[in-house]
C-alpha cells in the first residue's frame, strides 16, 4: 500500500479530518491532501511524528496493511466480550495485556482493558475480604479511562472511557465525587444529543428508525438507571412495590404482546416486588410474584437470542439477548432471609427450581445484582 493511501486509512480510522492532521504536524491541508493522493510525500523528518499522532508503527506507515491490525484488534475485543461474558475474567486480562503489548496506545484496545477492570471490580462487590483489591481496581479503572481519553479520536470510545470515570470516582469518596461532577457538569445537555437530534436532520424510513430507536433507549435507560434508585429514596413499601408494577406495565405498554430482551427487567422486576412483599410476610403475593418472575424468564428462554420487535412503538428494531455463562448469582437471590418464613414450602421450592432451571437451560438471563 503507498504511504499517501497508508496516512488516509489512518487518518478515516481515528476519525479526524485532513486539517486536523495539518494543524498538528504543522504543514498545510492542501499538502496533507497531495500526501493522500500520492502527488507527493511527506519529509522523511516527519514521518515520526506522522506515525505517533495517527497512533501507527513506522513500519505501517511505510507499507504494512493496516488492514490486518484492524482485523487482529476486531478479534481480540470480540474473544474479550466473549470471555467476560462467561466470567473468565483472568483468561481476559491476561489476552488485553497480550494485545497492548502489540499495540500500546491503541483507543480501543485501551478501552477493553478498562471493561476487563470493571467486570473484576464489580464481581468483587459485596465480599468485604476482597475490600483492598475492589480498591485497587477502582484506581486501575480510572487510570486506564484517563490514557484512553489522551488518545480517543473515535466518540463511542471517548464516551465509553468518559462513563467509566463517572461511574467510577465517586465510589472513592467525596473527593472522587465531586471530581465525577465535574466531569458531567462538562458535557452536553440532552437536548444535544446525538440521538435526539438525528430525528432533526433524518429522513424517510431513516427517521422513523431513529425516533423509534429513541423509544427504546428511553424505555431502557427507565429501567436502568431509575427505577432502583428511585425506589430507594422512598420509606414506603407500598410505594416501591407500585413503582416497580408501573414499571413492568410501561414495558408492555410500549412491547405489546412480545418483550423479547425486556422479559429480563420485568423478571428482575417481579422478583423484586415478590421480595418486598416477603418483607411484609404476605405469602400469597410473595408467590404470585416469584411465579411471575419465573414466567418471564421462561418466556426469555423461548425467545429468539436475535430478531425484531414487532410491536407498534418498536416494529422493526433490533434486539439481541447475550449469554451468560457461569454466574452463581441466580442460585444466590433465593438465600435472602426474608423468604425464610416460606423456604420450607413446597410452593416456593416448586418456583424456585422452576426460575433455577430456566436460567440453567437458557444462561442468558441475569439478574440485577
């Protein structure tokens, strides 16, 4: 490949514009536009730092496809999501340390290392002997978000590597707090978004798909982000319990007859209430709804793990459910004291083994941890 189509190939994959590369090596766009079109080429002076800022060894520059690099990079992050999933979560470090040896500055690959981080701190929650470590990772996580940013030019992974520090500092204390507030009081308002105002400047079919899309990301951006901690800024059982009824009736509202992927926060849901309801010792409802919990994730295991909604707000957009292997947090939910007064039962062994072997025959369900 010639240096000219070797520079615009970078150039495209970081996503940044032929003045933009001027502005940092110095020259003129109209002789980065020459290099790209093999007119001329650029001064042997310059192609170190040609290579540093397109973030490309010296030897692609001079020939190497960087096609393959790409490709090499695609399958790593594919085999890492594919290892996370099933929570081998060391076989996945060890592979992104692998791949960063190749490629140390690499935005994506950077990125990855960070997800490999989380996934290790969050399966470190909830267990006090692992305090120290949970610390560390939080350090880690944070450090490695930082690097990704000096050298992100892609959005989706500026934007990842920017939530993972907001997520991530205020677990230090309040000093990461307000260091995380200050990194959300700097970005846009969601009028800016990208997604709503794409419904602006779209057309056609292109249009109804993004209003449509948007329908989703809402409904989905409810369940994750609102409904707990809503919930936990009420003292009222009653008034949890009718938070999360609402919940599940906005999801069939909006999905109709057929919730594919959104079976997983109704099952969640009801599993939820029918815990709440336990608080309270009401045997009848505690039932019905770890009945209701396992229906949806049944419901789940006959589902597509790819398709459509065919519903009237989401007709044609697509879904797909990820596997997850190996996760021993389904067994643990039914381990909460407050089921004790019924555990001996034998309608709540009957639910129980029936939700348990849903999740085994289809490990595709997660509940919220």
């Amino acid at each position: 490949m010639e240096i000219g189509k070797v520079i615009k190939q970078a150039r495209l994959n970081k996503k940044i514009t032929q003045e933009q590369l001027a502005e940092a090596l110095g020259v003129t766009t109209q002789a980065v536009s020459k290099w790209e079109t093999d007119n001329s080429y650029p001064d042997i002076t310059l192609l170190p730092s040609i290579a540093s800022y397109l973030d490309i060894s010296a030897d692609e520059l001079l020939g190497i496809k960087l096609e393959e690099r790409k490709k090499y990079i695609d399958e790593v992050i594919k085999k890492n999501n594919e290892l996370i999933s099933s929570r081998y979560l060391d076989d996945s470090l060890n592979l992104m340390k692998e791949a960063l040896k190749k490629y140390p500055n690499d935005e994506r690959l950077l990125n990855a290392l960070t997800k490999c981080y989380w996934a290790r701190m969050q399966m470190t929650i909830g267990k006090e002997e692992l305090f120290d470590y949970r610390q560390q990772l939080k350090k880690l996580i944070i450090e490695n978000a930082e690097k990704t940013l000096e050298v992100a030019k892609i959005p989706e992974i500026i934007e990842s590597a920017t939530i993972y520090l907001i997520h991530t500092y205020p677990r230090l204390g309040e000093e990461g707090r307000l260091k995380a507030l200050e990194i959300v009081n700097s970005l846009p308002g969601i009028d800016y978004s990208k997604e709503l105002r794409l419904t602006n400047v779209l057309t056609g079919n292109e249009r109804k798909r993004r209003l449509q899309e948007n329908v989703l990301l809402l409904l989905q951006k409810i369940n994750h982000n609102f409904s707990y901690r809503l919930a936990d800024y009420s003292d009222d059982i009653y008034q949890k319990i009718a938070l999360f009824k609402k919940n599940i009736e906005l999801i069939k509202i909006i999905l109709e007859d057929n919730l594919y992927w959104f079976n997983i926060p109704c099952s969640n849901f009801a599993f939820v209430i029918a815990e709440y309801y336990a608080e309270l010792k009401d045997k009848e409802n505690t039932l019905k709804y770890l009945n209701e919990s396992a229906d949806y994730a049944c419901a789940l295991c006959n589902s597509p793990d790819e398709g459509e909604y065919d519903s009237y707000w989401l007709k044609g957009v697509k879904y797909t459910i990820t596997k997850i292997k190996n996760y021993e947090g389904n067994y643990k939910v039914f381990d909460n004291p407050v089921f004790d007064f019924i555990k001996d039962t034998t309608e709540f062994n009957e639910v129980k083994n029936r939700y348990l072997n849903a999740y085994n025959d289809n490990p595709k369900v997660y509940r919220k941890n």
